[in-house]
C-alpha cells in the first residue's frame, strides 16, 4: 500500500541538523515515507542517521548537481500522493503538521499550503512567519515557501525542478503551477521551522541574479526592479 505522503529530505555535510529533521519527519500522524537524498555521501552524515534512531525508507548516497538534482531524485522514486521536502536543517513544527494540510485538500487539490517560521534570523528583512500562498503576488516575490507545501505527486511529471538553479529553483517551479492556474489552498497552520541561515536569506548579488533570470524566462514585466529590490535590501538590511 503506497504511503499518503514521501517526505523528501535532500541533505548536504548536514550532520549536526538532519537527526531533528529526521525525528520530526518520523513522527507524522499521518501514513509516510521518508527519503533521504545524500550528496557527500561523508561517514558523519551515516553516523548522524543512526543517531537519530529513525531508518529512511529510501536512502540515496551519491553525488548530486545541486539541491534541486537532489530533490528530483527522490521525487522520481517518491510512492507517495502527496510531496513533502524538507531542508536537512529544519523541522515540522508537529506531528500533526503534514496530516491537517492534507485533510484540508478536496479531490481537485493540488497544492496545500500553510505557515513556516523562520529560526535564526540574521537579516531584519527576513520575516519572523512566512505566510504561504500561491496568488498574484508570486509575480513579485517565491510567495509558496516550500517547507510549507504539500504538492501532487502528479505535479511534477511535466513541470520537474531546474536542476541548474542553485537556490531558486523552487520559484521557477511555483512560477509554472501559478501560470497553470492549479487549484490551491491555504491552511493557518504552522508547518515548519526553518533555519534562516540559508542561502536564500543572505540576499547575496548570485541570489538576484537567479531571480532576475527566472523572471525574464516566464517574461514577468520590469524584471529589472529585481536589482532595485536588492539595492533597497542592502541599504536598509
């Protein structure tokens, strides 16, 4: 019987973090999978899994293009309906979290959404909870944080993540489900913890550069106003 949801946990040198993200992984109320895609394949990481007391159901250790490469590839051998990816340095804020998105979703459903909070902040520009949601404003900015999203397995047939993004790939992804106009819905819950230590928060000129070439590809209008963006972020960070 295939699982409801493949939680897909893509890990890096993540030694000291991934024992939390796995037990919080495991302790979902709702029927799982866990897989964990593992590109430096180093002998912490294996201690680490043992340490956390919890065996991914699939464990994938070899070497990888990027975190997106890594995420495709246990979408490709995900069994689950739904989609779940989880950074090796965060955690579900409960063990109901991935249950009550997706009681929330009816048949047409094909992404559900909800709250993540942002651990660490290192940046005032960082908000403390990221509100998740797939509407016009995602023309502006990656509005669908993805530790917060439940995705259709079914979504990612077509449309796969470009592995040849190094952080945004995932805007590039909800820039297509937005154009696709996929039936959506969100849920005031919170999913996630996340560390905000990430790439994708240090507001770096590579981070921009990436937006700036996603936004001329789905030809979003003045995509220039991404280095306006960054200049602003800089000057009042």
């Amino acid at each position: 019987m295939h699982p409801e949801v493949s939680i897909i946990i893509p890990s890096y040198r993540s030694a000291s973090t991934l024992p939390a993200a796995l037990r919080s992984a495991a302790a979902q109320h709702i029927s799982h999978e866990i897989l964990l895609i593992d590109g430096s394949m180093d002998e912490d990481t294996a201690r680490a899994v043992e340490q956390s007391g919890v065996r991914p159901d699939n464990w994938i250790r070899e070497s990888d293009t990027g975190v997106y490469d890594a995420i495709n590839k246990g979408i490709k051998r995900a069994r689950g309906n739904w989609i779940y990816i989880l950074g090796s340095d965060d955690e579900l804020a409960s063990a109901d979290a991935l249950a009550q998105l997706a009681d929330a979703a009816s048949e047409n459903t094909q992404v559900v959404c909800g709250d993540i909070e942002n651990v660490g902040r290192s940046h005032r520009r960082v908000p403390l909870v990221h509100h998740s949601g797939l509407g016009a404003g995602i023309l502006l900015r990656n509005t669908l944080h993805q530790q917060g999203t439940l995705y259709r397995r079914s979504l990612f047939g077509p449309v796969p993540f470009q592995a040849s993004y190094r952080v945004l790939g995932d805007y590039d992804f909800h820039l297509t489900l937005y154009r696709r106009k996929i039936p959506w819905v969100y849920v005031p819950v919170l999913v996630a913890r996340c560390s905000a230590s990430g790439l994708s928060k240090h507001f770096d000129p590579g981070l921009y550069r990436e937006e700036w070439h996603i936004r001329r590809s789905h030809k979003i209008p003045l995509a220039f106003l991404v280095w306006l963006k960054y200049a602003y972020k800089k000057i009042t960070g």
